[in-house]
C-alpha cells in the first residue's frame, strides 16, 4: 500500500482522468478512508473543470436544442437514491451501480463501452482480484528469476571453484606421490648412491643419482651443468658391461642445476657406470654426443 | 421554483429543479454550459457530429440523474464537465484506430461562439482561465492540456512527449496545483469552481 503522500500525484493525474487503471484503483480504496485526500480531489477536479473554459466555446446548432428538450418527454427520470444515512460510508454498501450521480467520476471518466453490460461492482472485485494475482504473479517471477539467475551464477562460481580445487588436488596428489616414492628410496635398506663428476665439457658440474636397487627409482640430481643449448637436452645413460642403456633426457635450469626422477631398468641395476651425455632434444635410444658428467657405481 | 430560471439562480438550484421534473430548468442548464461543452467536447473528439451526438447524451443523463447529484462532492459544474469529458473520451476509445484517424483528418476549425446571451459572462471566464494557463511552464501546460482536452492517459501523454511518467506525474501535479492557486477565489458564489 502507498503511503499517505504517494497518492497525491495519483490525485492529480485522477482529477483529470489521467491517471492509469491500477493506479486508480489503488487510490480509489484510499479515499474509502482518507477525507483529507477526498476533499483534495473535489477541489483538483474543480481546478480541472475550470481547464473546459479555456477551450473556445462553440454554440450548438438550434436543432440540437430542439431534439433535446422533445426528447425529455419520452425519458424517464430515475429517482434519487441519496444514501445519506451511508454518506461517506464504504463503497460497499452502495447497491451496485448505484451512487450519488457526481461521485463515480472516476469510474466513469474510463468507463470502456465494452463493460456496459456486467456488474460494475463484480467487475471491480474480479478486476482487483486479477490485477493483484498479476502483481503477485509478476512479483513471485522477479523474485524467482532473480534467484534463479544469482544460483546460475553462483553454481557457475562454485563449478569454477571445484574446477580448480580439482586441478590443485590432482596436483597435490602427484606431488605427493613423487614425495612418497623419494621417501621410499631414502628409506629403502637398498638405497644405493653414485657421485658423477664434470668430465672437460664440463668440469665443475657434480650429478647424484640416488636410486633404489630393489625397485630402481632413482633420484638424480645435478649442478654446475651449462644450460643446453636450443633443441638440445642432457641425457642419463646406465653403462653395464659397456652397454649403455638409456635414461631420461632433462634440461637444466639457468643456474645449471637440474633435478628428475627417473626409473632404473632392471638391466641399468647392474651398471658400473652412470653418464649424462649432450644428446637432441627428447634423448636417444643409443648415446651420440659428448660426456658431461660420468660416475661409477 | 421560477418557470423561468434567470442567471443567478445557482447551478446547483437548476438540478435540484431538474430532479424535480422541471423541463425549463434543464433548458437553462443547457443554455448556460452547451457552448462551453460543446467547445470541450469538440476538442476531444475533433468532429462536429460525434461532439454533439455526445452533448445530447450528457444532457439526457443529467435530466436521468439529477436527483443523484450531491452537492456535497463537488459543483454542478464540474460534475457536468466531467460527464461531457467521460462520454467524449469513452467514445473516442470506442471508435477503432482507422476511425480515429478520420476523425482526426476532418478537425474541423471550432467557430467561437457568437451567440452572445449567456456567453459573455462564460468567457469572461475563459478569460481568466487561459491567463491562469499562460501563467504555468510550457511543459505543465501541455501536459495538462493533453490530459484535459485531448483526454489522454499519463501513459499516453509520457509516450506523446518521450518523457518519463514521472515527469509527466510530476508536470501535472505541479500545473494543476499552480491553476488551483491562482484560480482561487476567482469565481465566488453560484459560480464557485471548487
């Protein structure tokens, strides 16, 4: 419900039959208890009627005059119906259609032909009726649209969320599996380590490979290694009985430390000799390039 | 009751004599407002024929409903006015749009009244009344004018003028407001507006 002020613009626009129908209605149950704004409206349409005199007067034909007055003879007059014992009492105790003639005005100022022929009264109630289940109606939809769209977005948010809470889980569990399988070879009763020194490619470079013998996961980690250059990648190679068996190719970081994890062919086990060599990107099945750091078992 | 009405019997004595059957009462209602309505009329609906078709019928409803009418809710006057511009308006939203705009085509210019028995006082009035208007901002002007003489709605008048039905809400309210306060006390007596 409006408040007491909100109706005053409403009463302007009914003073001079401007105002829209559910607006209209919405004041019409405000006048049922508001004297103050029903005197208001008596003088605005007072000050509306007095917008007929600027209108240039125009004289009807005599004729007009004429049928008119002949025509009264032949209409009945309809007798008063003043309901003074409910003057200003509720419309609803008003027979149906019946009112002091002045006082519908504002139904009759947007009376639709079309509506002639049903109650007055039945219509209001049933047009009132309708017009709040539309509001209501209208209002449940906004509201459940506007949820729905805040869930949408919210699922949306939340499915982004999980997507990436996935992503850092399966990170998480991989890193972890890589910690355990570390931990195991360096608690393992097999755990074997070689040192591999700089050859003259590289002099100052020092490798560890750190492996498991049971199982051969190896550890190796390496320092002082040039970076490889483009297209290029070092490569561990297990050496048993002069047979080189191929590792993992790794690349350095700038610093010329680089740190992998690898898998010992069960035939690597038996290697006297571990050796990185300088070999193309992705690494070879058989050794082709220079010596950079070698170590025995 | 006078056989005879003269003009300063108030409106609100003509209908009370109305109710009661008196023909010539009607007749001097007729004579006093018919101009002034037809005028009104006219500029609603924008055909000669159609505004006196509806003339005719306001008369006949007031000669029906006089003794309904209560003085307590507000002037004859205004009440007739009111009647005049309900019928007009409920006629012009029952012709279709095509008739409309034929309606519109053949706007006829609206002669100013010559029959000068009863009109000079009535536009004298007008006289007040269209300076009170030239006295309100354009805007409020059109706006109430559109409402009043074209029997437009707020929505209508909003679309007519691309503006917001606050604004429109607001143009009225202020216009009719301002017309209320310098028409105060211009019309005293049997002839009080409001």
């Amino acid at each position: 419900m409006k408040g007491h002020d909100e109706y005053k613009e409403i009463l302007s626009l009914a003073a001079l039959d401007a105002a829209d129908g559910a607006e209209l209605r919405d004041l019409e149950a405000h006048l049922d208890s508001c004297a103050e704004c029903r005197a208001e409206l008596r003088e605005l349409r007072g000050a509306g009627a007095a917008l007929a005199l600027a209108a240039p007067p125009v004289a009807p034909s005599p004729e007009l005059r004429t049928r008119l007055l002949a025509s009264l003879k032949s209409t009945p007059q309809e007798s008063a119906r003043r309901l003074s014992a409910e003057e200003g009492a509720s419309r609803a105790t008003r027979p149906p259609g019946r009112a002091p003639a002045n006082v519908v005005s504002l139904e009759d100022a947007r009376r639709d032909p079309r509506r002639a022929f049903v109650s007055r009264r039945a219509f209001n109630l049933t047009a009132v009726a309708a017009s709040l289940l539309v509001v209501s109606l209208a209002v449940v939809s906004a509201v459940l649209w506007r949820r729905n769209a805040a869930l949408n977005s919210a699922v949306a948010s939340l499915s982004g969320a999980l997507e990436r809470a996935r992503g850092e889980l399966g990170q998480t569990r991989s890193e972890l599996a890589v910690a355990r399988r570390e931990r195991e070879i360096l608690i393992s009763p097999e755990m074997h380590t070689s040192q591999l020194a700089g050859t003259k490619m590289a002099e100052s470079a020092r490798a560890r490979l750190v492996y498991d013998e049971r199982t051969g996961e190896a550890m190796f980690t390496a320092a002082k290694l040039p970076p490889a250059p483009a297209g290029k990648a070092y490569q561990l190679w297990f050496i048993a009985d002069g047979k080189p068996l191929p590792g993992s190719a790794f690349n350095t970081d700038a610093e010329g430390r680089a740190e992998m994890r690898d898998r010992i062919p069960p035939e690597g086990l038996r290697a006297q000799v571990f050796a990185v060599t300088l070999e193309p990107a992705g690494g070879l099945p058989a050794p082709s390039g220079e010596i950079y750091l070698k170590g025995a078992s | 009751m006078t056989a005879r009405p003269e003009r300063d019997t108030s409106d609100a004595e003509l209908l009370r004599a109305v109710a009661r059957g008196d023909e010539a009462a009607l007749a001097a209602l007729y004579d006093r407002y018919a101009s002034i309505l037809l005028g009104l009329v006219l500029r609603i609906l924008h055909s000669r024929g159609e505004a006196e078709d509806v003339l005719q019928e306001v008369f006949l409803q007031v000669w029906r409903r006089a003794a309904d009418f209560d003085e307590g809710r507000g002037r004859p006057f205004t009440w007739l006015v009111t009647l005049a511009r309900s019928r007009a308006i409920d006629r012009l939203r029952a012709l279709d749009s095509r008739g409309r705009a034929a309606l519109a085509s053949q706007r006829e210019p609206t002669e100013e009244v010559s029959d000068a028995s009863a009109d000079a006082f009535r536009s004298e009035q007008g006289e007040i009344v269209r300076a009170a208007l030239s006295q309100l901002s354009e805007e409020q002007r059109t706006t109430l004018l559109l409402a009043y003489h074209e029997g437009l709605t707020q929505t209508e008048i909003a679309e007519r003028l691309k503006q917001p039905l606050g604004t429109v809400k607001t143009r009225t309210r202020a216009g009719l407001m301002k017309m209320r306060e310098l028409l105060a006390g211009k019309f005293e007596g049997a002839d009080a507006l409001f």
